[in-house]
C-alpha cells in the first residue's frame, strides 16, 4: 500500500506540471482570439500566482482540518475544473475569472504534497518527484501542440489537460483511505491547532528559509525568462536559434534533479544545497567568460544543474530544521515567498534590462546566489545544524 501510495503521489507531481506551461505555448493563439495585447498573458499569471501564493498561507489550516489526501483531491479538482473552465472561454474576462480556482488550487496541492513527501518518503523521492513535475511541463506544450496540428483550437488544448487531471482527481478520490492510514501509522503531525502567518514568521529561522526560498525561485525565474533574450541582445544569436538554446537551462533542471535522486544516497540535504550552489556559480562565471555562446550556453546549463537540488532539498530538510509539527506551515510560507519572488523579480531585472543593458543578467544572478547562500547558511547556524 505504501508503494501504491508513492505511484500516485509520482503521477500528482506530473499532474501538477502539465498546466504550468500551457498558457505560454497557447497565447499567440489566444491572444489573436481575444484580440488583446500579448501582454495581456501577465494579467492571468499574475491571478493564477497570487491565488498560489494566498492558498499556500492557507495550506496549514486545510491539511490539518481535511488532511493530506482531500486537499489534493479537492485542490486536482478545482485545477481540472479551472482548465474546462479554459477550454469553454471565448472571452479574455472569463479566463481571469477561471484563473481565480486555477491558482488557488495549485498552491495547496503544491504545499500540502512537499510536506507529506518531506515525512514520510526520502530525501532522492522529493528530488524525482521533482523531475516529474519537469516531465509534466514538458508534456504540457506537447498536448497543445497536439490539438493545434490537428486543426483543433487552443481550447481543445486544455481541455485534454482538463479531462487527465479529471482521471486524476478520481484515482485520488479512491486513494484517501490510503493517505489516512499512512497518516495513523507516522510521524505526521495532524491534530495540532494551525498556526497563523505571525506566529510562523516568529519561529527562529522563518525569516532566513522565507529569504532564501525567495532568492532561489527568483533565480530560476529570471535565468529561465531572460536567458532567450540573453542570447539574442547580448550574444546576437537570431531568435529561433536562442529559444531553442535558452531551453537548456530547463534541459538541466530536469536532467539534475534525476541524477540527483542517486546523489542523495551519498549526500545529505545540505550538502546537495551546498552543492547546487557551487554549481550555479560555475554557470555564472562560465556566462561572464568572452568565449560567445558556446560559454552562454555551458553556463545556463550548470545553472540548471545547479537549480535541479535546491528547491526539493530545501523542502525535504524543513521537518529536520523545524520540527514534524510546524513543517506543513513553514513548507506553506516558504510557498508563498517562491511565488512572490517569481512574481517580481523577474519584472524588475526586466526593468534593468530595458534602462541599462540585459548583459547584467549574470551579475543579477550572482547578487541573488550570494543572498540565497547567506540566508541558507544563517539558517543552519540558528538552527544548530551542522
């Protein structure tokens, strides 16, 4: 049961990257349909990012009140139903209505699993369950381009992404005994009283794991938006050639986190953390060398490779830094701090790169490194881990 158990977990985390990246592969189309401005596409991932960012605040109350299986079930759900709700828009205002469950149903799945995965399972699970939701991006694309070099719509896109998560939401329906007799025989914490957002922020290390949280996301954010633009602005590659190049970094991601789960039987949490620094800096300073794009491009993928351990190891050592009991509210604020980092910084090295010159991305990226490694390592020293 146990191993049944970890299988639908595994399909959760590639439901969970499917829709990620539909909406950038299907707004030339949309956007011509809505006749609205490409930048319209902000305005929906801004709703869809802070529904996320408010349901992981509130990710520690629900797991504790429905417990771990019906917050995923019903947050699937909301998720399927937002993407029909997609799939049978034919106007813009309609779709920011829909993308209202869409982010709300992300961040609680999102949290409330990482938790569940950080007690129960090891840590090179969170690393390949990670590299499934890679997997799910990945497909994402793939599915609308499916639909749309059939003669179909973009709605009919997502609407096949609408009816898995469907058969998802079924399997997880069936599967809650499961997810409650695992909970009845661990070490999982459910019957304590949630905690609100000050009482979180004022337990010692909140404050350096939020910062840090916040710092990686923005990192990987900012790599993957610019990194095209990078190539062409910086480097004078043409356009078709750099977005195909600048996938390397997601390329690396992906890649990382699956060899990282085998790095994890001679490594613990820190040391991967450490390492995927180390790693970083490499592709930073790969990117700064005058040898063109072959350098730009070695870089962005030790940049990826490097991203690839942070993000699940930082969640998989929450319970070990702050205790079985308080882990799904830390996992939830550390949740909402990466959506806010995605959110603005990105925007604001856009900023940079609009009044200065985008060859400052490594140099932002390394600014961000040195205050994510700061933060980490604070983190440790509070507390008293070595």
């Amino acid at each position: 049961m146990f191993q049944l158990l970890l299988v639908i977990i595994y399909l959760s985390f590639i439901s969970l990257g499917l829709p990620d990246s539909l909406l950038g592969s299907a707004w030339p189309a949309m956007c011509k349909e809505f006749t609205v401005p490409v930048s319209y596409a902000g305005f929906l991932s801004t709703i869809i990012a802070a529904g996320t960012i408010v349901s992981s605040l509130f990710s520690d109350r629900m797991t504790k009140w429905l417990g771990t299986g019906k917050v995923t079930a019903i947050s699937v759900a909301m998720t399927a139903l937002a993407l029909f709700g997609f799939s049978i828009s034919h106007s813009f205002w309609l779709l920011c209505l829909w993308a209202i469950p869409y982010g709300l149903g992300a961040g609680s799945v999102d949290a409330s699993l990482n938790n569940y995965v950080a007690l129960h399972y090891a840590s090179r699970h969170m690393s390949w369950l990670h590299c499934m939701w890679g997997v799910g991006a990945s497909a994402g694309p793939y599915i609308m381009s499916f639909a749309l070099m059939r003669g179909q719509s973009w709605n009919m896109g997502y609407r096949y992404i609408a009816l898995l998560q469907m058969v998802l939401t079924l399997i997880l329906v069936f599967s809650i005994p499961l997810w409650k007799r695992q909970s009845d025989s661990s070490k999982e914490e459910g019957h304590n009283r949630p905690l609100t957002l000050l009482e979180i922020v004022r337990i010692k290390g909140t404050k350096e794991v939020m910062i840090a949280f916040f710092c990686y996301c923005a990192l990987e954010q900012t790599a993957g938006l610019w990194a095209s633009s990078y190539l062409v602005l910086k480097n004078g590659m043409n356009a078709e050639m750099a977005a195909r190049y600048a996938s390397l970094f997601y390329v690396g991601i992906t890649a990382g986190r699956a060899v990282s789960g085998f790095v994890t039987y001679k490594l613990n949490d820190t040391q991967m953390i450490r390492l995927g620094q180390g790693i970083i800096l490499a592709g930073i300073i790969a990117m700064l060398l005058p040898f063109g794009n072959v350098a730009t491009m070695t870089g962005l993928i030790l940049i990826g490779l490097g991203c690839a351990p942070i993000y699940p190891c930082i969640i998989h050592s929450t319970p070990a830094h702050f205790g079985a009991d308080k882990s799904q509210a830390i996992i939830g604020v550390q949740m909402a701090s990466a959506y806010i980092g995605i959110l603005l910084m990105p925007l604001f090295f856009g900023v940079l790169a609009e009044h200065i010159s985008v060859s400052l991305l490594p140099l932002f990226l390394f600014i961000i490194l040195i205050f994510m490694a700061l933060m980490y390592e604070r983190l440790h020293h509070i507390t008293n881990r070595n």
